[in-house]
C-alpha cells in the first residue's frame, strides 16, 4: 500500500498540512498552481501596533520557512492537476508542471527584468523573504507578452540569458495513498457591486489591496494623488451575507480582520478620522469582545451598509447612508474607501469536484462529511484543510490543516 500523500494548495493550509505530514515521516508532493507559495496570505501585512493584535501572519510566515528545511516533501510550483484515478487503493495523478520561464541557474538577481517590465507592479518579481522560493517568477494574468502582446522586454534585457519565454509545459505522474485539499478561496469580485465606484474611484479601494500596499511600502497613500489620506472608512459584508450577489452566508473573518487593519492605520496616522461602516458585529474569536471594546474608543462605528459612493468635486468620496439614531439620509466625505470583501470559493472548484468526485455545499464550498467531521469527505481517502471547506482565519485554517493532517496519517494506518 502507497503511503505518500498528495496536498493541493500551497497556502497556509496546505503547507502546514504537508509540513505535519512530512515531519511524520509520511513522503509528501505539494502541488501549488500559481508560481509562488502562501496563498492570500503571502501578501498580507503583520497588524502589530506597540502590541501584538494576533493576527497569526508572522505564523504563517514561519510555516513557508519551515518547508526550506522540510525533509519527505516534493514542491511542485506552477502546476495542475490534469487526472485522477483510482486502482488497487492508491490514487494515479497526472499533473502538468507549466514552465517557470526562468533558469535559476543563470539569474544573477539583477534586478533588470523587472525594472523593465511595463506593467504596474511588475509582472516579474521575487517572492517575499519568508518564502522557500528565492526565484524569480513571473505572473501570467499580468504578464502582457502572456495576454497576448508583442512583448519580450524581460527576455532581451537579461544579461545572462536566464529568461526563455518558449519554454513548454510537461507532465509528470505520480502515485498516493491519500489526498489533502487545501485549494483556498477567492477574495469577492467587487466589481459586481458597481454603485460602489470599485474600479471608477481609484480611491476605493479592497482590504487586500490595502494589506499589499502596507506590507510594500510600509505607509498609506490615496491612489489617485499619493497623498496621505486623512478620512478613511471600511465597509463591511461586501460580497458576504447578500443574496443579491448569491452569497447569503458570513464571511466570519471580516469584523476582526477590519478592525485590526483600522487599528493599524490609527496607530500610523493617529491624526486620521476612521470609520467603519457594519451590517452587525460578529464575535468571532478569542478575547474579541475586549478588542472590539478597545477599537471603538479610537474609531467611529456605524451600523449601516450604504446605499452607493459617487466622486465629489474636491477629489473627495461621498458615502450615503442612513443615519439610524437620527432617522434620516446622511451623506460624508472621505479621502479613501476600503472594501472588506468576503471570502468565496475559488473558481475551479466545479473542476475539483470533478476530479476528485466531491460535492459542495450549498454555500459552493467543498462539503464535509457533517458539520462536526469538517475534515473528512465522502470521498475515501480524501481529506479537505483550511477555507476550501468554509471561511476561516490564519489560526483556524492552521488548526484545521492540523486535523487532516492527522486523519490522512490515520487513514494510512489503517490501510
């Protein structure tokens, strides 16, 4: 009986999954599609102020060190799964390996293809410090030659030759007794909610964006002038708890994921006026109520969605909403608007299903066996991390990759 274990997904799920599997003595291959390791969380910022606000991105951190030592385990980065079968209790995997286009043999770091590169920020580009990875890569959805342009910039400048945009994708086999899915979620497409000016204001703004600015450029400025902003308000549920968008369940993360951003621009800009506008507050989480009590000496809340942002005159945004102590229709201005989108299945999780012969909720994320076996599937031998079943934060996902970890190690024992 094959006792090695296949993980999709290279984010925090799936790689403290396959590090609890590869520590145990259990062979791993960790396939991850995109080109870099940690998921959503490889672009988050720590929320730290004079105090930790346990926001677990520093473990999450430390997990993508942990696989630089990580001995069992096979990466496989920029890689799909084509086939899954079944026979004599093991699974055949078939899995196309894209190319990297880079040879990190020949890449000196000089940095040349990505000064050059046209695209803002640049579609060639190291991975952060923490990551196993120390190559370059290259993102393919913003990559212009790969959209279809005449463009080979990165190749022609680099002086040792390390840049081959022909490169071919091939196919490797590979053979498991267990699978952990640890695919993730998708942030919500806020361009669906278009009263709300996403993409028309530059200053609107989703909470992943703002994370990736604070994580790069350690400070907060409006989009459309650079300026410092000055007045500042997050909306909450944006994508989450409406059935207008199909998403009629909570997102879970948002209230104390929100809060510990608004703390963190407070304590950078304590002259800024921050507002968080909230459908109602979750209470999600240890010692959350003591934090919630602690924001709320320091920002306004407002319990009201609004009804749409326009563009005033003055460079400014004008937020509508209602007023609920005072009974009427209010409007304010503010420098920047930041969108606390909800967590959504990914998008190939039909193909996964198909793949893997799973079912999904009626929420569309990959169902469990029963509320209380969140690991388990009805799938034998196949096994879920972290929020490809259902929103979760940092620590819960680790804990929950933890769990299937050691459901597949069981399953294999009991082979």
């Amino acid at each position: 009986m094959d006792k090695s274990v296949l993980v999709i997904g290279a984010g925090v799920a799936g790689i403290t999954a396959a590090l609890e599997l590869a520590n145990s003595g259990v062979p791993v291959a960790l396939v991850e599609k995109s080109p870099g390791l940690g998921g959503a969380v490889a672009s988050y910022c720590c929320k730290a102020t004079d105090q930790c606000n346990k926001c677990s991105v520093c473990v999450a951190n430390q997990k993508m060190e942990e696989l630089r030592s990580a001995t069992n385990l096979s990466l496989f980065t920029n890689s799909d799964i084509e086939k899954v079968a079944r026979s004599d209790g093991a699974f055949q995997i078939t899995v196309t390996r894209k190319p990297t286009y880079i040879d990190d043999d020949k890449c000196v770091r000089c940095q040349l293809c990505a000064e050059k590169c046209p695209t803002t920020p640049s579609s060639i580009f190291l991975p952060p410090p923490h990551s196993p990875l120390q190559s370059y890569v290259i993102d393919l959805d913003r990559c212009v030659h790969f959209q279809g342009k005449k463009c080979k910039l990165c190749q022609d400048v680099c002086p040792t030759g390390a840049i081959d945009l022909s490169q071919k994708a091939r196919e490797e086999n590979l053979q498991v007794g267990a699978i952990v899915v640890a695919t993730g979620f998708s942030a919500f497409d806020p361009t669906r909610k278009k009263r709300y000016g996403y993409g028309a204001h530059p200053d609107v703004i989703t909470a992943l964006e703002l994370e990736e600015q604070l994580r790069i450029a350690g400070k907060l400025s409006r989009p459309s002038n650079g300026s410092q902003p000055k007045q500042i308000a997050f909306i909450q549920c944006f994508g989450s708890r409406d059935a207008h968008v199909g998403n009629n369940y909570c997102s879970r993360v948002c209230c104390t994921y929100t809060m510990r951003l608004a703390n963190l621009l407070k304590f950078k800009l304590p002259d800024s006026s921050i507002t968080i506008f909230y459908m109602d507050i979750q209470t999600f989480g240890k010692e959350f109520e003591q934090f919630y009590q602690q924001c709320r000496q320091k920002i306004q809340f407002i319990r009201d969605i609004p009804s749409h942002i326009q563009q005033d005159g003055n460079n400014q945004l004008l937020i509508t909403y209602q007023d609920r102590k005072e009974g009427k229709v209010v409007q304010s201005n503010f420098d920047l608007v930041v969108l606390s989108v909800g967590l959504c299945p990914r998008e190939d999780t039909e193909k996964l299903v198909e793949l893997l012969g799973l079912q999904t909720n009626e929420h569309g994320f990959l169902k469990s066996l029963s509320p209380l076996q969140t690991n388990e599937t009805e799938a034998e031998g196949i096994f879920l991390a972290g929020t490809c079943q259902g929103p979760r934060d940092i620590s819960e996902s680790i804990a929950h990759s933890i769990g299937a970890a050691e459901k597949a190690l069981a399953y294999l024992g009991a082979k």
